[in-house]
C-alpha cells in the first residue's frame, strides 16, 4: 500500500479527501434533523364505524368584505434592508408570514384593492424584490358524496398486496399539507384527539402554519383521511391499512377548518417540509391561479431532492390546476372501481399518472354500499362542521388518488430509488396502460401499480448494474492480458469481490421477501454503495459507500495477499461499474452534497474512475 502511494500521489490526496468526507458524513448522520417523532396516546375503546358525507370547499380569492386584499412580497435574501424602505415609499405595513419566514424573507401586507395593481407593478420593478403577488387561496379537492363504502378496493386496484412484499415505505418521511392530522397531545393541552387507527404510525414533528405554532391538529378532516391512505396502521386487527403503512408522516397545516389556505402558507409548508427530512410531499390540495411562490418552492424541494405530488383537480375540465400543473410535481387524476377516470376528475397535458379517488355516487361492484375511499378520520356533524370523534369515512376526489402515488414514491425511495426524477420515472415506465395507448390526457402514463413500480425497479436497476460491471470486468481483464501486463488469472475469490461490489443477489429480495433471513435479503441483495439504506434507513446513499473508500480500503488491507488482492480488484472494478451507472442514469441522491444533478453526477463520476483505476492497478503486475 505505501508503494501505491509513493508511486501514485494522487491516492494520497484521495485519502485525505476521504477522511474529511468521512467526517462530514457522521456529523451529517448524528446532527440533530427536526426528526422527533409526536408519541400517540392510543384512545382504549374500539370506535363504532360510522359513514358520513363531506362537503366541497371552493377557494376565495376575491378582496374581504372591508375591500382590501393581501400582497405576498418576497425579499431577495440578502436585502433584509428594503424592509425598511418599502414600508417608507409605498405607506405599507409588512408582517412575516409566519416564524418560520425570516430566512426567506417572505411578507405579507394587507392594501386596499383598488391600490393593488399599481403596488404590485411598482414592488415588481423594485431591485432586490423576489417576487411579488396576490396571496391567493387553494383548497382541498373534494366533491359531494352520498354514504360511503366500506372496502378498500382501491388497494387491489393499485396491486398493493403483492408490493408489501418487497416494500411498505419503511422511514420514508412522507409531509402531508393539508388540513392537519388527528393526534393527541396531552401534555401542551391543545385541543386534538387521537384517530385510533392512528395508533401505531409514526409521526414526525410538523407545523401549523395557519395557526403558527407547532401542533398541526386538524379541524376539518380531509388531512387525517389523506394521511390514513399513506400510512394508517396496518396489521393491528382494527380498521383499515394504510399504502405505504412504514412510512412517517410529518404534518403540514396549511389549510383551515374550511379546506382553505393561502399561497403564502403552502409555500412555506412545502419549504418547512423540505428543510426538516420530507422525502415525499402529498397536497392534496389546488386552484386555477399560478402562484410564483409556490412554483419557487417547489423548485427549490425538487432540487433538494424530494418528490411532490399534487391532485389533478376536481372540476371535470381541462383547465389546469396547480401545483399539479407545475414542472417537477406529479399531477393525478381520479379512478374509480371500473379503472375509469371518475366525473370529476381533471384531465389535461399536465396530468401524469391515474389512482383511485372512488365514486360515491355507484356501486359498480355491487355490495350496497358506494365505491368511496375508506379511513379512518374526523366525523363531520349534519350541519358540515367537524365533530371530534374518531370515523370510518368514504370520500372521493383527487385528493384521495393522490396520497395512493405519494405512498408509492415512499416505498420506491426505501426500495433504493431516492432521485425524485427517477421515482417519477419508475412510476410512469410500470403503470398500467389505460384509455388510449401511450399517454393520454385523462389517466397520464396509466393507473399506478405499486407492485410494478417495485419489481421493474429492482430487475432493470439490478440487471443494467450487474451487466454493465460484467463488462468492464472482461474489458479490464482483456486490456492488460493484451498488454501482458496482467499479473495473474483472476479466480474465485475475483469473482466474490466483483459480485459484493455489483449486487449480484440483486433478485434475493424478490425470491425471500424484504426479511428473508433476518433482512439480510434487502442488504446483500444491493451493490456495497447501498447498503446503509437498508441497516442504517438513511434517504439517499452514503457518500462514503458511494465512493472509492470501501475499494480503497480493501485494496490498502488486502494487497499483500494473492487471494485477498484478487479479491479487492473484483470489488474495485465493480464499484467502478455501478458508481457510473448511477452517474449517467442517476436514481439515487447523494447525501450531504447538495442538490440532485450535476455535483451528485460528478461526485460518482470521479469515484467510478478511481475505482477503475485501482481495480487495474491491483491487477497489474508488479
């Protein structure tokens, strides 16, 4: 090893880099990420299902009844300064959105409406000024249903049984903005109850951006159902199963207890969100109007490398709805029984992919009861006003077809696919084909197959992995025997270095299940780049294993041995492999470097090439 590294500098200085990487990576793991979990105080008694309807809550955007109108003004980061100046010039008094908009430095000002457009034009033309626009409103999709049903249909529909199989979502934090979710705090003595089929999910610490403080309780129900379809307890013998039942829900309050909630609000839900470990964010939530904030954070999640779905919308039109209609977010249209698209349901160029959001109007399979989406929830009173009591609910809407995608992406991320780009991929490659043949603007690339998505992505990402280190193994192997500078034949402990580094167990999984002998199958069957994601549930790949390090190592402890040496050659060239796979069809975030494009693509492209280079050099005669 000492001759390698007077003989190489550069490996020198790859050491070091190391080391300082390596540090970086374990503060990364032990720093402290906004991940405590809301301990659930389960309620004793079993709730008595009941089946009630829910009501649709249209957005108002207009001026209030005192004829003002609210401007969200967006500050460039560094120009805390114009604060100062923009309240002298325009007479305006502006206010921090929440707590939480300091950093960003987002405002808000309530105007008269017949000053808004001139404010507004002037704000724009003012340097330093991100942004600036009307706070709009968005609200939760929902349509009226008559009683509901009481069957999980939609879970068949989206083949999810066999998909348990291989993934459930275990870790994956999955944000849902939304109207709250129904826990229990007794300890801060804020009024909120505790949703027994609840009891078992794991929630992480969110936020009330309505009431800007900490505890996001719902006050409308539409929020706890979306969660209940993403991760309520499963396996518990009470009530109904959530999709992706190991994930963790972070809740979001972005909307009120009438389903309505301003752009300012969303923005920094999706922000909060982003900054505080959401792989996943469902909003199940939309209107008409573009909003520059909300496509800004967005942007910004997407960069950050999580994946955001948004309902199509139920209006029944082509208009489309945002921020399903934005880049980088997965728009979903509604199903029903049949694997129809519903009445309601949106349709369009930006629609994406198709889930089930039921009909509560039919009974296509016949069992007297109507073709809802059942969890459990808030029971709403006669008069349309939530009733804190726990509930067996039937809704319809997008709403509801979105969460299905949401719980998808989450077990696709704990499956080994954490670049957003690549879960919407693996999502569009495996749905199943529906309405007109390719994409079409009523169910996108088809109704999602959860077990599809799973299956496909471990058989090509396994098999493009294992054929592209074969190849480089016997281009590596034919380049120095041609050169005779081959040192000696490779034998069997070669080929148990290059199948550790390339996954060649990669099908295990499939064969024994995710905890097949003790959850070895999840670990062996992945390259040596992934194994943290499966001991350790981290979100992305350690840079560390998705480095030169391990084969560095191997090669530093195993070089004066002839079989050890054989070994870490083997091991070398197939990370090379695998390293440039992910470089040039990339499914996996990086941690710690920033970003999910070009620094991730060049962190695992310098590495491919050292590890290349050190499988040669091992191989090589002295």
């Amino acid at each position: 090893m000492r001759r390698i590294l007077e003989q190489h500098p550069i490996f020198s200085t790859l050491l070091k880099v190391f080391v300082v990487l390596g540090f970086a990576a374990l503060l990364w793991s032990l720093w402290p990420r906004s991940e405590a979990l809301l301990e659930l105080d389960a309620l004793n008694q079993q709730a008595k299902p009941v089946y009630d309807a829910h009501g649709l809550f249209a957005p108002s955007d207009g001026p209030l009844s005192d004829g003002t109108v609210e401007l969200l003004v967006n500050l460039e980061n560094d120009r805390e300064e114009l604060y100062d100046t923009i309240e002298a010039e325009f007479g305006i008094d502006l206010r921090l959105n929440s707590v939480n908009s300091k950093e960003e430095q987002l405002y808000l000002a309530r105007v008269k409406a017949s000053q808004a457009e001139t404010l507004l034009e002037a704000l724009e033309d003012l340097d330093g000024v991100e942004h600036a626009e009307l706070n709009g409103q968005m609200a939760i999709f929902a349509t009226p249903n008559d009683p509901l049903y009481a069957f999980q249909w939609n879970f068949d529909q989206v083949n999810a049984e066999a998909a348990w199989d291989l993934a459930n979502g275990d870790g994956v934090v999955v944000a849902v903005l939304d109207t709250g979710v129904a826990f229990e705090d007794r300890e801060r003595e804020k009024r909120g109850i505790l949703v027994p089929d609840l009891r078992g999910t794991k929630l992480r610490q969110g936020y009330d951006f309505v009431d800007d403080d900490e505890l996001p309780f719902d006050q409308h129900g539409h929020g706890t159902h979306v969660a209940g379809t993403i991760a309520q307890a499963t396996n518990n013998e009470y009530g109904v199963s959530g999709l992706a039942h190991g994930a963790h829900i972070m809740p979001v309050r972005v909307l009120d207890a009438r389903g309505s909630g301003s752009w300012s609000d969303i923005a920094e839900g999706i922000r909060f969100a982003t900054e505080h470990g959401a792989k996943v964010i469902n909003l199940s939530l939309g209107g008409t109007v573009k909003s520059k904030e909300i496509d800004a954070a967005v942007r910004n999640a997407h960069e950050h490398g999580v994946v955001i779905v948004a309902a199509a919308g139920n209006a029944g039109s082509r208009r489309p709805h945002y921020p399903a209609a934005y880049e980088h977010v997965i728009g979903v249209a509604a199903t029903q029984f049949d694997k129809t698209t519903t009445f309601y349901s949106n349709y369009g160029p930006y629609i994406d992919l198709a889930a089930p959001g039921g009909n509560t109007r039919v009974d296509q399979n016949g069992d007297g009861k109507p073709d809802g989406i059942l969890q459990e929830t808030l029971r709403r009173g006669s008069d349309g006003r939530i009733v804190f009591e726990p509930s067996f609910s039937l809704y319809m809407g997008t709403s509801m077809a979105c969460p299905h995608v949401a719980a998808a992406a989450a077990m696709l991320i704990q499956n080994g696919t954490s670049h957003p780009d690549a879960v919407a991929q693996r999502l569009y490659d495996s749905a199943a084909d529906a309405g007109e043949a390719g994409w079409d603007e009523r169910f996108g690339h088809g109704i999602l197959d959860v077990h599809a998505a799973l299956l496909g992505q471990t058989v090509k990402t396994g098999s493009l992995r294992l054929l592209t280190a074969l190849l480089l193994a016997a281009g590596v192997l034919f380049y120095l025997a041609r050169r005779r500078q081959l040192g000696r034949r490779p034998g069997l402990f070669f080929g148990l270095g290059w199948a550790l580094g390339a996954g060649l167990l990669f099908a295990l999984p499939l064969l024994l299940g995710r905890q097949g002998l003790l959850g070895l199958a999840a670990g062996l069957g992945e390259p040596l780049m992934m194994w943290d994601r499966f001991w350790a549930g981290s979100d992305g790949v350690n840079p560390l294993l998705a480095s030169a390090l391990p084969a560095f190592l191997a090669v530093a402890t195993l070089l004066g041995h002839k079989r050890g040496a054989d070994f870490a050659a083997g091991l070398a060239i197939a990370c090379a492999a695998v390293l440039g796979v992910e470089a040039i069809t990339p499914s996996v975030d990086v941690l710690v470097i920033p970003g999910v494009a070009l620094l991730d693509r060049l962190f695992l492209s310098i590495n491919a090439l050292f590890c290349l280079i050190l499988g040669a050099l091992t191989l090589k005669r002295d």
